[in-house]
C-alpha cells in the first residue's frame, strides 16, 4: 500500500507541477497575448513609420522588463539605427552605425535567434551614445519591408537573469512581422501623400506652364504672322533680286536692261510705274534711259532733268534716297496735284551709286503705301542695278576697248604672239604671214623655240627666264627666226611681261628686218659703189687729163717719126731705130687708151651692135693663140642689140679671157653664155640705173678663185694679185670702166678654188645694128693723095707743127688755127678752098662741138675729122650723132691719118 501512496502522492506532484506549469504556460499565453494585442494596438494606431518603431520598441521592453531595444537597417557591416528604446539612457540617438558581430550575421541567416553569452557566440556590447550597454542576452528578430529593405529588431538586457519565459521569439517575429507590413503600410500612405502633393504640385506647375505656353502660342502666333507677311515681303523682294539678276545678265543692251530692270519693279513692287535716268557727268544732266508700267514714254518735260533740279535732280546731287506716302501732301515732291489727280500716294527714289560715283536715279510711284521693306528693297536693287549698269557700261566699253585694240593688234604691221610656258597661245595676222602660215592652228599650240633659230634658243631662253623672273620689258634684240618653209629671216623682237589666261605670260613684238638688213647691206653696196664710182671718177679725170696731154706728145713723137721715116732710106741704120719709136709709141698709146678706159663716157663710136658678134671675133682671135684653153661658147640665137663702142668691147673680153688665163695657168675651160633680161628696179637699184631689157654676158673659168677681200678690190686700178713687175693692175679696171661707161654693170661670183664667173649687164636697144665697114683693102698712097686744102685746128703748136708737115707731105695745102674763133674765122675766109676741117675736140674757150655747129651753120656740107686723145664728156660720140663725118684717136701715124682723110674725102 504504501507504494501504491507513494505511487499516487508523486503522480499528485506531478500533476500538480503540470497543472502549474499549465498555469504558467497559461499565464504566459496570456502575457503574450496581451503583448499581442497591446502590440496590435499599438501598431494599427501608428501615424508614422518612426512613431510604430519606437512604440513597438518602448512596448516589448516594458512588457518583457528589457533595458533596451534597438531597430535598424542592416548592411554588409553594420547596423544602422533608424528607432532606440533604453531604461539606461534617456532619448537615445538612432541614425548610427553599430557594428555587426559576424556571428550574429550568420545566425540570422538562418532565423531568428536568441545570442547568450556561450561558447559559440560573443555577445556583442551595445553602445548609445556615451552609454555602453554590455548585454546577457540579445534577441535578434530581421525583417525586410519596402523601404528599409532588409532590417534587424534587437532586445537585450544587462541582468544575469535569462530571457523571460514570456520571450517568444515567434511572437515577436510574429510582431516584427506585423509591424513591417504596417511600416510599408505608412510608407506607401506617405508616398501617396507625397505623389499626391507632387502631383498636385505637377498639375499646378503644369497649368501655370500651359497658361504659360498659351501665352507665348498667342505671341508665337501673333509674331509668325508678322514673320509670314514679312517673309512673304521677303520672297518679293528675292524674287524681284532675282529678277533684276536676270535682266542684268540677259541682256543684251543698256536700254534692254534698264527697260527689264523697271519692269521688275513694277510687278513685285506693285508700283504704277518705274524709271530709270542715267547721268550724263559732261553735262551734269540726268537723262531718262527706261519707264516701265503706266508710262512707257523716255521723252517729255522729265527725259532730262539738271543734277539738283527737282526732286529726281536732288536725289542725284544729294545721293540719298527719299520715300514718302503722303506725296499729295508732300511739299518736297514736284507735282503734287498732278500725283493727287492720278490717286499716286507714294513715291519712292534712290541714287544709284558705285564706288561714290553717281550712275543714275531710279524711282517708282505707287497708289499704295510703300512698306519699309519695299523701301528696302529697292535700295537693294538700286545697288543691283548700279553696278549692272556700271558693268554693262564698263563691258561695252572694254568690249569697244578690246575691239580697238583686236584692230590694232590685228593691223599691226608688226607681229604680235603671247607665249605661255614656252607654247604660243595667241598670234596676230601679222604674225602669220611673218612665219608663212595660213591658219592660226599651224603656229598656236606649237613651243616657240620651233620658230627660233638653233644658235639663238640659248640667248632667246635667257631672255624669257629673265623676262618672267623681274616681270619687265627687254630691249629690242636682233636675231634669226624660221618660217614654217625653213626659210631663216632676221628680226628684230622685244618682250614684255604679261598675264593671259590667269598665267604669267610674255607678250612679244617680232619685225622682220630682212629687207631693212638686206637694204642696208644694198645702202652699204651702193655707197661702196658710188665710193668706187667716185673714186674711178676722180681717176678717169685724171686720167683723162694724163691721157689728153700724154696724147698730145706722143702725137708729136709718133709724127716726128713718121716724117723722119719717110725721109730715111730703107736700109738706113736709123729705120731699124725708128721703127722701134713707133713700136714704142704704139705701148705707150695702149696704155693710155687703158688709162682712157676711165675717163667718164670715154666711149667714142657707139653704134647698135650684136654683142655675140664681138664675142666670137675675139675668141677666135684669142683662141689662136692660146690653144691650152677651151672656149664653150652658148648664144641666145635671139639676143637683143646693144649701143655700144665695139673696140673698147672687145677689148673688155679680152681682158676677162686674159684674167681667166692666169687663173688658170695649167689650161681649162671657159664657159661663155649670152642671154635677154628683163631687170626689175631692185636689181638695177644699187647701181643707179634703171628696170628694163638689158643684155647679159657671163664668162665663168675654173681657174683658183678668188676670197671676199679679193673680190672686194678687184676692180680696184692698179691692184694685182701678181708678182711686182708682172702685171699694171688696170685690166678689170679698165673693164669696169667701160661697162660703167656704157650705162650697165659688172657683177662678180667667185669661192676660192672653185673657179669665178664674171656678168655683164648692157641695156638693150631697140635699134638695129649697122652694118661693119671693113675698110678699104687697099691703104692710101702716100705719094700721090691728090692734094686738096685741110683748115687744121689745135690749141697746142706741137700738134699744129707736127700735123701740118705731116699733111704737107701727104700732097695737102694746110691752113692751121689755133683755136676755136681763129678756126671759125678762117674758115668763113676760105670756104669755097677748104675741103676738110680736122678739128680737135678739146680746147680752151670754144671747144670742138661748138666750133662744129658753127661750121655747119656756115656751111651745112662742110666734112669734119674729129681729133682727140681724150674723149671728155662723151662729147665724140654726140658730135658723131650730130653728123661729123669721122674720129681720129690722138696720137696718129702717117699712114692711118692718110687712111682717114681719104675715107671722109669719099663717103
């Protein structure tokens, strides 16, 4: 039994231990549920997210009899404190940080949990504050809500005592829980409430915006509209530039233009009509070019209108422009009822003005006000339309400038090229006929270096360079250029630098000298000519005069001679002496009639002859002799007559054979060739004798030749290529003599070693030739003449002494005078007894052509023998064509004189 109590009374103390421990549960239960609700309460109370975290803070801690209570916001490290509840420290701060125990991390990664001071876990001291809170226990509940994110409730209390009984940590997850869906609850409230009064904010600022905006949309509005009709006003003004642009560059002519350019007005401007007057600054007159609109009319009382007159004239003078929209008002405008009559209420004019000079006026009237753009808009196009104005002016000008100048450069009888980097990019008319070019495209496009010589491209270039380096001008330089033909031609060029085609340029100037050099070298000619003329006519003078008295004595040597020989024996020993006087005579006289060869028209009977004649008689003669040359002879079979003196011909040949003789001294051939030809003026030029016919002999040998300083002399008297002794110097000489004397010419060609060809030019003579009296076969007998009376007249006694024994031997009464009156004087004496008058030619006072006409008038039948060593003047031959019966060359032997007398005595 006892067991059985004992049994009984342990399950009563278990029973009632139960029953208590139910009691407490249930008291604790209850305790909770009264933290429950009071927390419920609390937390559906709450206004503000801070407010719920304090209450919840300040309810758990007196509830449960904790000293501290925190809340925060949890980050990698830290605890920052947003709420705090202690009994240790009064009005603890939050917003701190608190450092996180990493133990504590990790437990509530796992759920909430209650950190006691064992071996596990450290219990981290809490610090508010100065105050340092060094917990038993710490009861750690994480939340997370919308705004905190992730957040950490902490409980705590610094007894010995465990956590109360009543410290459940699901009734306070539990709690926590309700008190983050509350916090986001009051958060999202204050949200709403701060979007609410940020909306409220927003429709407000945005209503004041749109009152705003409606504003400005008023203005923006109102201002377009002002922009359209502005840029509408603008659009006309562009398309009336535009217009004006057109004119200005379409048109053909000034008053084209100007015509275009009022019209324009007109339309885009809405006046009634616009005009256009031109300043004329010679007569300071503004002069109506062009009116467009309602009149078209350029004449009237405002066609010319006086720089200052009016109001267009003071718009000129002033150069300012005017506008005014009240012109029936307006005391400043000319006409005012005019403009009222025809309903104009505006006017508007403007200078046109370049550079500060006045080009014109132009001016519109309109029967509706004039904007200020419109006003704008013509002072535009008035600037527009005065430098078109101003241009097309300048371009007719240039134009007529350009004109005159294409004339000038075209008729320039110089030749004008342009060369661009060495290529000719422009050449004149001029300059294509200089280079023998027929089109431009034959000369442009090609270097000029093609047309300069090859010996002057270095000095041409130099100058070039040089030319385009210092931008100038070169003095004129002489040089050879070629033709297209080759041909080479001297010019004289010059060049200045200039621009064409936007590229530096040199413009040359080319005159072909070729004709100036070429008369130059003809002058130079001519004056060694005319030198050399003078120069054998001062030695023909002298010659002449050398020759007359040389004559002269010889005359009396030759008939003292003759006379002493008609007394001497045949075998005398002093014939053999005087034959050899005569001999000597004979030499002397040879070379005095070389010497006479000078003397000025020293030919003495001239008579048409052929000149192939003369030639053949002396070849044969010559060819006689020197058989070691061979004669090729080539005649023009109709070779034209010549006037000339056959003797002194003949003897021309003979002296061109005899120098082709000693050109060649080893034989050869000489070529001889006659031929007609018809000179022109320049041929004739340089010897001072005229165009015509002339006859040409040339005689060209193959002899040694001759350089230019021997050809230079040749004809030079008493010049000789021969040793001394071996030659007089007077044979060319003689020979250029007597075809100079003959009016023709001598021309020679001659290279060293190759031989010489000497021409000879003789004018023609229509007349034809005479026939050659042979003379008698038979000579005049000395002893038995016949006898008859001869009036001897000479001014020298020697001759008269000499003369007249020599004609008393020959049978004749002589009557002798002394000169020319004495000679007139005796022959009206003893006409009817005289039957031959020997007249010497030369003589003081009355020479022998005026005592012959006196004898012919006396007696037109009187027979006359001219006497002469020296034919001066020419006066033979014009006594010969006067009819003198015959000539006799001074000094003269017994048997020619005789032979001469009797000769006149019978024809």
């Amino acid at each position: 039994m006892p067991l059985k109590h004992n049994h009984t009374h342990r399950e009563l103390e278990e029973k009632l231990h139960l029953i208590s421990r139910e009691n407490e549960l249930l008291a604790e239960s209850a305790e909770l549920a009264v933290l429950l609700k009071i927390a419920l309460e609390k937390i559906n109370s709450a206004k503000t997210p801070s407010g719920l975290i304090t209450t919840i803070l300040e309810r758990v801690c007196l509830t449960q009899d904790l000293c501290l209570g925190l809340c925060g916001s949890l980050t990698d490290d830290d605890l920052h404190l947003l709420s705090a509840y202690s009994a240790h420290c009064k009005n603890p701060k939050a917003d701190q940080a608190m450092p996180l125990h990493p133990q504590l991390r990790r437990q509530l990664e796992k759920a909430p949990c209650i950190i006691t001071g064992n071996d596990d876990f450290v219990v981290p001291d809490l610090t508010l504050d100065t105050v340092t809170i060094v917990p038993t226990w710490i009861a750690a509940v994480p939340f997370e809500n919308k705004t905190t994110r992730s957040g950490l409730f902490l409980f705590a209390t610094q007894a010995d005592e465990p956590p109360p009984a009543t410290l459940s940590l699901d009734l306070l997850q539990q709690i926590i829980d309700m008190t983050a869906v509350k916090l986001d609850q009051l958060l999202l409230v204050d949200e709403l409430r701060a979007l609410n009064a940020e909306l409220d904010q927003r429709v407000a600022d945005r209503t004041d915006e749109l009152h705003r905006s409606n504003q400005r949309l008023k203005l923006a509005i109102a201002q377009r509209e002002q922009s359209e009709s502005a840029l509408k006003e603008q659009v006309t003004v562009f398309r009336l530039g535009a217009e004006i642009g057109k004119a200005l560059s379409q048109s053909d002519d000034l008053a084209a233009m100007t015509q275009k350019c009022c019209q324009a007005l007109v339309d885009y401007l809405g006046a009634a009509f616009a005009r256009i007057w031109l300043f004329n600054p010679a007569e300071k007159m503004l002069e109506l070019n062009a009116s467009a609109g309602q009149y078209t009319h350029l004449d009237g009382k405002h066609s010319r209108i006086r720089i200052g007159q009016l109001k267009i004239g003071h718009i000129g003078a002033e150069r300012a422009a005017y506008l005014s929209n009240d012109i029936s008002n307006d005391k400043k405008i000319d006409d005012a009822e005019w403009a009222r009559r025809n309903g104009f209420v505006s006017f508007a004019g403007h200078p046109l003005v370049v550079a500060d000079r006045l080009i014109g006026v132009i001016a519109l009237f309109s029967q509706e006000p004039l904007s200020r753009i419109n006003s704008t808009a013509l002072g535009s196009v008035a600037d527009q339309i005065a430098i078109g104005i101003d241009r097309k002016k300048a371009g007719a000008a240039l134009v007529e400038s350009e004109s005159r100048y294409r004339s000038l450069v075209e008729v320039s009888p110089e030749a004008i090229l342009v060369h661009t980097e060495d290529v000719i990019v422009f050449i004149n008319q001029k300059g294509l006929d200089l280079f023998g070019a027929q089109k431009r495209e034959e000369i442009v496009g090609r270097s000029i270096f093609d047309f300069i010589h090859p010996d002057d491209r270095a000095l041409t270039k130099e100058r070039i360079d040089r030319m385009l380096a210092h931008r100038t001008q070169l003095e004129p330089v002489e040089k050879r250029c070629l033709r297209l033909d080759g041909r080479i031609m001297d010019v004289e060029a010059t060049g200045v630098f200039t621009v064409y085609m936007d590229k530096p340029s040199v413009l040359g100037v080319v005159r072909d000298i070729t004709p100036k050099k070429r008369a130059l070298a003809d002058k130079q000619k001519l004056e060694r000519q005319l030198q050399h003329a003078q120069k054998m006519e001062a030695i023909g003078t002298l010659a002449g005069g050398i020759a007359h008295d040389f004559n002269n004595l010889m005359m009396g040597i030759q008939g003292r001679a003759s006379l002493m020989l008609m007394d001497c024996e045949p075998d005398s020993t002093f014939q053999r002496h005087l034959t050899g006087i005569e001999e000597h005579v004979k030499s002397a006289v040879h070379l005095t009639n070389q010497l006479l060869g000078f003397a000025r028209d020293g030919k003495h009977e001239v008579a048409p002859l052929n000149l192939n004649q003369v030639v053949e008689h002396q070849t044969d003669l010559f060819g006689r002799t020197h058989k070691e040359i061979r004669i090729h002879l080539a005649f023009a079979t109709d070779l034209q007559c010549i006037e000339a003196d056959a003797g002194q011909l003949k003897q021309v040949i003979l002296n061109l054979y005899l120098n082709a003789l000693q050109a060649m001294p080893d034989g050869g051939d000489i070529r001889v060739k006659t031929r007609n030809m018809s000179l022109s003026r320049r041929k004739t030029q340089p010897y001072n004798l005229p165009a015509g016919d002339y006859v040409k002999l040339s005689i060209t040998d193959a002899g040694t030749g001759m350089d230019a300083a021997v050809r230079r002399r040749i004809f030079e008297p008493f010049f000789t290529t021969k040793e001394l002794g071996r030659g007089t110097g007077l044979g060319l000489a003689s020979v250029y003599a007597i075809i100079n004397n003959h009016r023709g010419f001598i021309e020679v060609s001659s290279v060293k070693g190759q031989g010489s060809t000497f021409d000879i030019y003789l004018p023609a003579t229509d007349k034809s030739e005479r026939p050659q009296v042979q003379g008698y076969t038979q000579t005049c007998n000395l002893r038995n003449n016949g006898g008859g009376t001869i009036l001897l007249v000479d001014d020298e006694t020697m001759i008269i002494d000499v003369a007249k024994e020599l004609l008393t031997r020959l049978g004749y009464v002589v009557i002798p005078a002394l000169n020319g009156k004495d000679a007139v004087r005796r022959f009206q004496g003893n006409r009817d007894k005289i039957d031959l008058v020997i007249l010497d030619m030369v003589m003081p006072d009355m020479g022998g052509g005026q005592v012959y006409d006196e004898l012919r008038r006396l007696d037109p039948q009187v027979k006359v023998l001219l006497s002469s060593g020296y034919n001066i003047d020419g006066q033979a031959e014009k006594i010969i064509k006067r009819g003198c019966n015959g000539f006799i060359q001074k000094p003269y032997s017994l048997q020619p004189l005789a032979d001469k007398i009797c000769s006149v005595l019978r024809c």
